[in-house]
C-alpha cells in the first residue's frame, strides 16, 4: 500500500495537531490552579511555593505549546499550498 504526499502530509498534521490539543487541555488543567493574586501570611510560604512550580509548569508548557502550535500552522499552510495547487492542476492551469 502507498501512501500518496497528500496523505502522509494530513497523518503529520494530525498528529501534530492532535499533541497540540493535549497540551493545551493539560496547560488548562494545570492552569487551574494558579492564582492571579497571592498574599500570604509567614505561615503560608508554602503556598507561595506551589504557586511558583504552577508558573514555571504553565512557562514550560506554553513553551512547547508554541512550538507544536507552529508546527501545526506549517503543515497547514502546506496542506493548503498543495490543495491549491491539485485545484490549478485540475483546471489546467498549471
């Protein structure tokens, strides 16, 4: 069975697109629990603790975030490039 570049390029996609939807539900998840504001007392500096490992989880994950998501935008934009052109090809115009 032979896969055609159309449809090795739409599995990619997929599967990017599929990560990057992960990683957005989890960054959601974890998200929850931060809080925008914070004032604590001396007895609670552990909270404080929580809320820091809350922002560098939520930093590292917007990272890769970014990343999937650019990828995601790039087979995109090349799936687009290619139905465009099988649509030219088909008019005969290119």
């Amino acid at each position: 069975m032979s896969l055609s570049p159309t449809q090795v390029v739409i599995a990619l996609w997929a599967i990017v697109t599929a990560c990057y939807v992960v990683i957005m539900v989890f960054r959601s998840i974890v998200g929850q629990k931060e809080d925008d504001s914070l004032f604590l007392s001396a007895g609670e500096a552990r909270m404080e603790a929580q809320q820091v490992n809350v922002v560098k989880r939520i930093t590292k994950l917007d990272t890769y975030s970014h990343w999937v998501g650019a990828v995601a935008l790039t087979f995109t934009v090349i799936l687009a490039g290619m139905w465009i052109y099988s649509v030219l090809r088909n008019l005969h115009i290119v």
